[in-house]
C-alpha cells in the first residue's frame, strides 16, 4: 500500500479529531523516519517529545525483548519484580521520595490533581468539596473532562460541559496574580514550566522562582508538569531546575516511555505521597512488569549519553541557526534546549510552511495557526542536525 490509501483507510474509519500533516510513517530510527515509498524524513516533533531518546533505541528494543519473554503484564493485585527498581531509579533520577506509575500523560494530571485535592483536606485542613487548584490560561495538560476544565481553548472544551469546578484560571507567567488568586482554600498551583502546545512559551526569569517562593509561603503545594519538557528535552533533567525551583509534585510522561509505550508517573515526597492509602486510586496496567523494563532502561539512555547536555548544546546552535536565515514572515525564535519555537506574523498560515517542509524532508507541525514547534530527538547528531537546518533554511527563504 502507498502514502495515499493509508490516509484514506484512517479518514475512512478513523474519528476525525485530528488533522494531522499528510504523511505516513512506516519505518523509523533515531531522529528519522521513512514513509511507504521510501522517502526519509528528519522527525522535528518527536511524537510531541516522547521520543527524546529517539526512535527504537537498541537498549530499550533489547529491554523490550528481554521483558517480552518473561512476564508482561501482573496488575497491582500482585508485586511484580520489576516494578521496584523501576521506581527506585525514577525517584534517584528524579531527586523525591516516593513514586506513583500510571500510564498516559493525562492520568498523571489526574493524579497529581487527586493527590493535590487530598492533601488539602487531610493536611491543611480544607473542607472536602471546597479545594480550589489555580492553573493558567493557555495551558495544555490533557483531554480528560477535569484536565479540560482547566484550559481556555475553546478547541479543548466546547460542548464538553458541565465542567469540574475547582479550578482558578490565572495568566501565564503572572506570579502576581497567582498571589492574587490564593484563598484559604486553595490547595495547589499547576502549571507548565514551559507552555509547550501553546507554542513554546518561555516565562521569564525568575517566575518559576517566585511561584515556588508564593506556594511555600501560602501552603500551598507547588504542581509541575514536565510532561513535555522533562527528561532532559530542555537541556536540564527537567526545566524547574533552570530556576532551582523544586515543585512538590512533578508530573511525568512521554519520553518515559523511551517512544515504545505510554507510561507516567507522579513523583513527590512522602509527606505529599502518603496520602494515597490502599483503594484510594489505582491503575491496572501502571507499573506492569513491561513498562518497568521500558522506562528503566529509556532512564539509563538520557544518563549513559548525556542527553541533557546535548539538548542544551544543540538548542543553542539550533536557535542561533534559526534566527540568521532570510525569512520575511518570521518575528520571533523562542525556546530551550531542544524544544524550541519559530512564531510568524499574526495572520500568517504555517500549515503551508509545514507541508513545504516536508516536501524538503524535514516533519514539523503547527501549533495555533502562525507557529511552528521544531524538537527533533535528543540523540540527533550535528551533522544530522545541520543538515536539517539548511532544509530549513531553502523552506524559510520562500516566506
């Protein structure tokens, strides 16, 4: 079959809630991937960051084949003998306590926001049913009804309604208002160290400071969600650390799967984790003995190769790159490490560029009509690298 009847097999029996770039990937390795007729592409999206080490990296093929022929899946009726070195190692590659595994992104969201809400009740002394959580305008932290009760994207929430209530909605990179927004019964703040759908919005200094500071000094726990930007992606472990500012629950998901699995986590201390008790929440599949291996080993890649240094080598020669090529629609580069942005003029369709740049080879996609996110796996080389820019580089020239 050819690039042209895959398409039309997905429209024909597929939802149509994605519009995803026309081309179809049937082979991929490292920071490239091959469609039907053979064409090979540089993957400049890393399925949204969730292949930082990039595509079938042989340890984590090998742990995959070695778990394969012992035990895949026990539930957490039973201990399994993988789990625990599997979180031993995320809370040591972490720096917290205690570790809770789920499956998609958004289950870690869920958790967080429960353990959150019962942390409030159980410890700060706020009545059940009145826990206020503040979040941000422009946020992106999954497609469940709760999590979507939190954005402001009418694409998200439209006539999904009625909504959770207890939710603060604050504008992003305001640690002000998110002074301003606290009450007796706030119980957490959440936010995106870097807003990563909303196209790679970068605060400035000193907010991830100052909300740290704001949530001590009100009791009020400190939620990050590094979804998309941890796991080196931002050239540090995770990005709160290019401010030192140590949430007390952190939300995991994506390049722990080592682009083989969905598998998350939320990580904390003790004294936050320990108010889930037997019963209290749960998942059949979080922490089976096959995403163990899997995570185990996609920590030990981004470790042994360093890919936080990478990313942050690569992302500066990447954005410098950027900003010297000839593009007359272009205002702004944006980003760290590896996860960076290009924003156009407002108005301006970069669909059409997206096609462009896959016609020269190179996947990218847009993000709210006029920017592009460009994060390719952490483990592509410089001269990979620089070849992906100067295809970048013959698109941009046209606009």
């Amino acid at each position: 079959m050819r690039t042209k009847e895959f398409i039309e097999l997905d429209e024909r029996y597929g939802a149509h809630n994605y519009h995803p770039l026309p081309v179809v990937i049937s082979r991929a390795k490292g920071a490239r991937v091959i469609d039907p007729e053979g064409k090979e592409y540089y993957d400049f999206l890393s399925a949204y960051s969730a292949v930082n080490q990039g595509h079938l990296h042989p340890r984590i093929v090998k742990a995959v084949k070695d778990q394969l022929k012992r035990v895949t899946l026990t539930s957490r009726a039973f201990h399994n003998d993988r789990m625990g070195d599997f979180l031993k190692k995320l809370c040591e590659f972490t720096g917290y306590e205690a570790a809770l595994p789920m499956n998609t992104g958004a289950e870690a969201v869920e958790t967080a926001l429960k353990a959150a809400r019962r942390w409030g009740v159980e410890v700060k002394g706020v009545k059940n049913g009145k826990q206020e959580i503040i979040c941000a305008e422009g946020n992106f932290h999954g497609r469940t009804i709760s999590v979507i009760s939190m954005s402001n994207d009418p694409d998200s929430t439209v006539n999904y309604g009625p909504y959770t209530p207890g939710f603060v909605k604050v504008p992003y990179a305001d640690a002000g208002a998110i002074e301003k927004a606290i009450t007796k019964d706030t119980v957490a703040v959440i936010i995106e160290p870097i807003q990563g759908e909303a196209g790679v919005v970068v605060p400035p200094e000193g907010y991830l400071r100052a909300v740290r500071e704001i949530c001590t000094r009100n009791k009020v726990l400190f939620i990050a969600d590094e979804i998309q930007t941890g796991f080196s992606r931002t050239g540090k472990r995770f990005a709160w650390q290019h401010e030192g500012a140590r949430p007390d629950i952190m939300c995991l998901g994506k390049a722990l799967g080592g682009g083989i699995m969905p598998i998350s986590a939320i990580v904390a201390d003790k004294a936050v984790m320990d108010v889930f008790t037997p019963g209290t929440h749960g998942s059949t599949f979080g922490g089976n003995p096959l995403a163990s291996a899997i995570g185990s080993a996609a920590l030990d890649v981004l470790v042994d190769e360093r890919l936080d240094e990478r990313a942050e080598a690569l992302g500066r020669e990447f954005r410098a790159a950027v900003e010297k090529m000839p593009c007359r629609a272009r205002r702004l580069v944006r980003g760290k490490g590896l996860l960076n942005a290009v924003v156009f003029e407002e108005g301006f369709e970069a669909w059409d560029v997206c096609v462009a740049l896959r016609d020269a080879g190179v996947l990218a996609k847009q993000t709210h009509g006029n920017i592009i996110r460009f994060a390719p796996p952490l483990t592509i080389t410089e001269k990979e690298l620089r070849e992906a820019l100067s295809r970048i580089a013959s698109v941009f020239a046209r606009y």
